[in-house]
C-alpha cells in the first residue's frame, strides 16, 4: 500500500482573518510512504481521525463558550482562557489538549473539573466519547513531547506577524473580557 501527499502553496490568505506563511524552497519532493499492512493503515487513519475530531472539538467548544458568553452566562476562569486563546496560533497544541490532558486525570481520579463549568464538563466528556482513547492518549503524549522540545504547528518568524497576531489577540481579549458581559 502507498500514499501520496500534494502540497500546495499560495502564500495569500483566503480571508482577512487568515495568516498566510511564507514559501519554503527547501521542500524539493516527499516520498511515497509505504505501509506494510492493512492494520497499519488503519491505525495511521484513526490516528487522523482522533487528530481531526479534537479541531472539531476545538471549534464545538469555542461556539459552545462563545454562546454561553453572549447570553451573559459566567464563565469560569478556564472557559474564558479557552474563548480568549481561540484564535491564538498553536491553541490546540498549546491549551486544548494539554487541558484534555488534566481533565482525563481528574477524570480518572474522581477529582471535580475546576477548569470548566459543570455543563461543559458534560459537553466535552460527550465528545470525549466519541474519540478513541488510545489514539487521543497517544496524541496527547505526542503533543506534550513536541511542546518540550518546542516542535510547534506555527513558528512565529517575521516582526509583521508578530504583530498582527498581537492586534488580533488583543482585539479578541477586549471582545470577551468579563467587563464587556452585558
């Protein structure tokens, strides 16, 4: 079995809110993986799928906080972290799943959720169930090697994104700041 991956590069945002990354000329080609067996190809699959089922959690999580926000609910400290980082490069990396990471150990320790409130809690234990445990631990584990040794999604190089990230974070801190709760 083989699998070919196509790169494609622009080096344009698609809208105003996206952040377009500089061309790297030193990719010439990737090689053709070669998978061994069937079992192999579908755990590397599922691997995938726990990988996107935790973005879909992500952007579930944000509408679910974004809503409770605009209704004037109280957030906990941590859901206000959640909204407030959102938009932020490297936030699953960096905030979601080290917090998946925290509530399946307070989970298996019988300990309360502090960091969300009780019907969140629901809510992301509801998805948690939808997603392989061993894969998600398994990711969770990689995530945590990679922020050791600084291997992240987005690397932040250039004064200019610097900045407009810095706008943008602070643009979104101000929209979702306990003050501005109707």
């Amino acid at each position: 079995m083989g699998t070919t991956l196509a790169l494609a590069h622009t080096g344009k945002a698609v809208f105003d809110t996206s952040i377009a990354f500089e061309k790297m000329d030193d990719i010439e080609a990737l090689s053709e993986m070669r998978v061994d067996s069937v079992e192999t190809f579908i755990g590397m699959l599922q691997k995938q799928i726990t990988h996107l089922q935790v973005l879909v959690l992500s952007d579930d999580l944000n509408s679910l906080l974004t809503s409770k926000f605009d209704q004037g609910a109280r957030l906990t400290a941590g859901e206000e972290k959640h909204l407030n980082d959102y938009r932020e490069p490297n936030y699953v990396e960096t905030s979601l799943l080290p917090a998946l990471a925290v509530y399946q150990m307070e989970t298996l320790n019988k300990v309360e959720h502090l960091e969300f409130s009780k019907d969140t809690a629901k809510f992301i234990e509801s998805k948690l169930s939808e997603i392989d445990h061993h894969f998600l631990e398994n990711l969770i584990k990689g995530n945590q090697s990679d922020i050791f040794y600084n291997k992240l999604t987005v690397e932040v190089k250039g004064i200019e994104l610097a900045k407009l990230l810095k706008e943008r974070a602070k643009k979104q801190t101000l929209e979702y700041s306990p003050q501005s709760v109707p």
